[in-house]
C-alpha cells in the first residue's frame, strides 16, 4: 500500500512533540536543532550549544511561537520541515558577509529544510517550498529568497546530507529566479509575491 498523500501546514507553537520526533536524537543535523540561523551569538558559541543547548532554545522559541515554518506529514507522520520568515527574524543576516540583511519585514526568506533520509526524493521539499510561499504571502511579503547549494561541476549532484538549504532547480520549479548578490558570490534565489505590498 502506498503511503497517504502528502499534506504540509503552519508550524504551531503546540508542535513540538513533531519537531523532537521528526528532528530525532541527532537534531536533524549534528545537533543543530534549526538555531544556526536564530543563534544571536558567535559562531563558536553556536557550536559549544550544538545538541543539548540548541535543543532547549529552539524548543523556547517554538512553543512561545516566535518560529515561522512548515511541517510536511505523511498521514500522521512527520516526514519534514521548512524554516520561513521575515528576514529581519534570523540574527544570521546581522553577521553575514555574503547575504545582504533586510530591516523590512516583507523581505522573507527560506533558511533551511530537512527531510529525513527515508523520505528523499519524494517530493517533500517541493511541497514544503510551495507552502513556505503560500505562507508568506499570506503573511503579507513582498518577496522570499532562498541560498541554494549550488555544486562546484556542472551536471554534478549536490550531496542530499549538505543540501540542507535547496538545490537550484528545487527553487526554479516553484517560479524562483536568481537574483543578483551585491555582496559576494553566494548565490540567491528571489520570488516577487507583491510589488506593492504594505508594510505589517
């Protein structure tokens, strides 16, 4: 029998239980615990927390509801997450040299996602990107970006455990452009929501 269809919704800060159980032991990446993006502090007090402590920060932020994101089931399994939201809500702009930060909460961008290994190549981060999109419009943005790996080789498949940001043509299959990057050569993809959207 096949799986059930696919089906992704609103993160809610009564969703923890899902994340803890579809993050499992490891964190869904070597103890990140999706804090790589929100960690205010330096990147070497970020990886002293990897594990335990992000645990804890991400499960406060979560269950206060201050985290933007989606999670993608299969009936009643969790099979993956999409992290989404102002720009301006992710401490990792203020430090970054290679993406320009936004004050204007109708910038929103995709940080991250993760998919189990099980569940690759299945379609999840399609549906994921597609509801990251849906939620910031309705949320009132005028565009979302996304920073996809791109491989070093043409032709060449970016390792499934390092994509944890997207691949190109993941974001060019849900009408994504790249855009160009005043600031160095990492590479963004952008997608106009509303030209003229008002300001929250």
């Amino acid at each position: 029998m096949p799986p059930p269809a696919l089906k992704c919704r609103k993160l809610t800060r009564r969703d923890w239980p899902q994340i803890e159980k579809l993050f499992g032991v490891r964190g869904a990446c070597g103890g990140c615990w999706c804090m790589f993006w929100r960690f205010e502090g330096a990147r070497a007090e970020w990886k002293k927390a990897l594990g335990a402590g992000n645990k804890r920060a991400f499960r406060r932020l979560v269950e206060a509801g201050r985290v933007r994101g989606c999670l993608a089931f299969s009936g009643r399994e969790p099979v993956g997450w999409v992290s989404v939201g102002p720009k301006r809500e992710f401490a990792y702009f203020a430090r970054s040299r290679s993406i320009p930060a936004s004050d204007d909460a109708r910038d929103w961008c995709v940080s991250c996602f993760y998919v189990p290994a099980a569940w690759r190549g299945r379609g999840v981060a399609g549906a994921l990107l597609a509801a990251a999109v849906d939620l910031a419009s309705r949320s009132g943005a005028r565009s979302i970006e996304g920073y996809p790996l791109v491989p070093k080789r043409p032709g060449e498949l970016a390792p499934a455990a390092f994509a944890w940001t997207g691949v190109p043509a993941l974001y060019e299959r849900c009408q994504f452009e790249r855009a160009k990057n005043p600031m160095a050569e990492k590479v963004i993809y952008r997608r106009v929501i509303a030209r003229d959207a008002p300001s929250p």
